[in-house]
C-alpha cells in the first residue's frame, strides 16, 4: 500500500501552503501540486480550493481528510504489528501542547523518552490548551497535554502527571489613578474589579462557578484566549485574571504579578496526556504513555 499521497493530502491540509506541505513531504511544489490534481481526477472532486495566495480545504476535502488520517495511522499499525520486537522503535507520533507546557511538562517527559528512544520524531504543535482534546478526537494529533475536564469524550484516555492551583492575580504596580480594590474585603466589591479572564474552557467555567456561588455579577473587562496572554495583560495593570500557577511561574511577566489570597480556593487544574484509547496499539504512542513498561 501505498500512503505517501494521503500523507501530503495531511500535509497541506494542515498547512495550506504548497511550499511547507512540499518541504515536510520532502518532494518538488510541483510534484505535489500535481499529486494532489491526480488524486482529485480519480475521486472526481476537488478536495482544495486554492488559487495564487490562499489553499483552502473543500467540504469533500474535509471528508477525505478524516478517511487519509485513519487510513495512515490504520497503516503504521500493521507496519507495528508486523515488525520484529526486537528491533528499536523509530518514527514519528504527533503531540499537541500549550508554550507553557513545552517549557515544563513537555521537558520532563521528553527528558525520559528521548534516551530510551532516539530514532523516535516528536512533531510538536503549540496552541491554546482548550482546544487539546478535540485535536485529538479529530485525529489531528495522537498525544496532548492539557486539564482534565469534567467529562472526557468516549475513547479518550487521561493519564495524570501533576496539579496546578487555579489563582486570582493581579498587577503590583497599580493602575495611577487608582481607585480599584484588587483585594476585594467583601463579595459585593467584585463588582468594581475589571476581571481578565479566558474566553472559554475549564477556567472559565470554574470562575464563572465561583462568582455565582458569591451571588456576584463579575466586571469583565476582557475575555482572551490563552492564559499566558491573561499574565501579560494583567502585568500591564489593566485588571485582575485568573490562571494555572504553572502558566505565572514560567511567565516572563511573573515579576510584575502578584497572586491574591482569595478564599475559598478555585479547584485545581489537574494535567496529565490525553490519547485515543485505540492510540495505545502504536508502540510509539504507547512507550511515550507508559515509558517505564516499554524500557522493560
């Protein structure tokens, strides 16, 4: 079987562009142009709009891309399957992550499985944590590291590597003229603090949570994407956030933050890896999730 066209069909769809899809495929523009044309001849569609500036995948794109994804990894599975144990593991497994994850959790991890494994690739992918799980379910990567949710989606695995505490921050130069009391004495006072906080996902979920059990309406002043841009805009001293301690302690702005002594206590994050459960079959994937057995 042949997989090299399905995985530059991977390639450009997750770049859109002719020149990285062909660099990471390593073949020509040109030989990939005309791989792409071939395939959409033999399925009659076009599976990408493109044009002199802009790639773009079609909704029957979309569709193929979820079956060439499958279809690869149903690939390297059997490939797996059918080499010899013995033989050292090499290849690629794809893993998703915030920054700040890359610049801490990612490291530990890394620091285990690299020397055990050498001729293993980790193709690395940084973005906003809320969105690990469903790269995941879409098969757009294999691993993530991000906060358990409340519920996880059938198939989906959690495996625990630390906790962080979920804590109020604001600046500690204050805003001149001041007038805002970042350590609010009572509930109501909330109301006055212009509140920074995420757009969506776990945090803001629980924020929202604890301000309804203040019976308080908060002031938002800005909704972000991204708990390092949260630091930094509170630095700016532009009002009061809330974030995992891990993103403060490895954020440049951590100096100019102070962490408020806010009771009760928001429940802490706990992060950990997320996998596909059929994910463990791949001995890649498996001796990153469990590198203690696969050195035995």
């Amino acid at each position: 079987m042949d997989t090299r066209t399905l995985t530059q069909v991977i390639a450009l769809s997750e770049t859109l562009h002719f020149g990285r899809a062909s660099e990471r495929a390593g073949i020509s523009t040109s030989a990939l142009s005309r791989n792409i044309r071939q395939l959409e001849d033999e399925l009659d569609t076009r599976l990408f709009d493109r044009d002199n500036r802009t790639v773009a995948l079609t909704p029957d794109g979309r569709t193929f891309l979820q079956y060439a994804r499958d279809a690869v990894q149903r690939w390297e599975q059997i490939q797996f399957d059918l080499t010899d144990p013995a033989k050292q593991l090499s290849g690629e497994i794809s893993l998703y992550c915030s920054v700040t994850a890359s610049h801490s959790i990612l490291v530990d991890l890394l620091n285990r499985f690299r020397p055990a494994h050498p001729d293993v690739e980790i193709r690395l992918q940084t973005g906003d944590p809320e969105h690990a799980i469903e790269r995941v379910v879409a098969l757009e990567e294999e691993l993530a590291i991000a906060a358990r949710p409340e519920s996880l989606p059938a198939g989906v695995l959690f495996k625990p590597i630390a906790e962080s505490p979920l804590v109020f921050v604001a600046p500690v130069d204050s805003p001149e003229p001041t007038s805002v009391p970042f350590t609010p004495r009572e509930p109501a006072d909330w109301k006055d603090v212009p509140m920074i906080l995420s757009a969506g996902g776990i945090a803001r979920n629980r924020v929202d949570a604890w301000f309804r059990s203040l019976d308080v309406t908060p002031h938002v002043y800005a909704q972000v994407a991204g708990n390092e841009a949260i630091v930094s805009m509170v630095s700016l001293g532009l009002g009061a956030g809330v974030v995992p301690k891990i993103v403060l302690d490895n954020s440049p702005h951590a100096s100019r933050v102070r962490v408020l002594d806010i009771q009760p206590a928001l429940e802490p994050y706990d992060l950990g890896l997320f996998t596909l459960r059929r994910h463990l079959k791949n001995p890649l994937v498996k001796a990153f999730w469990e590198p203690d057995q696969s050195d035995r």
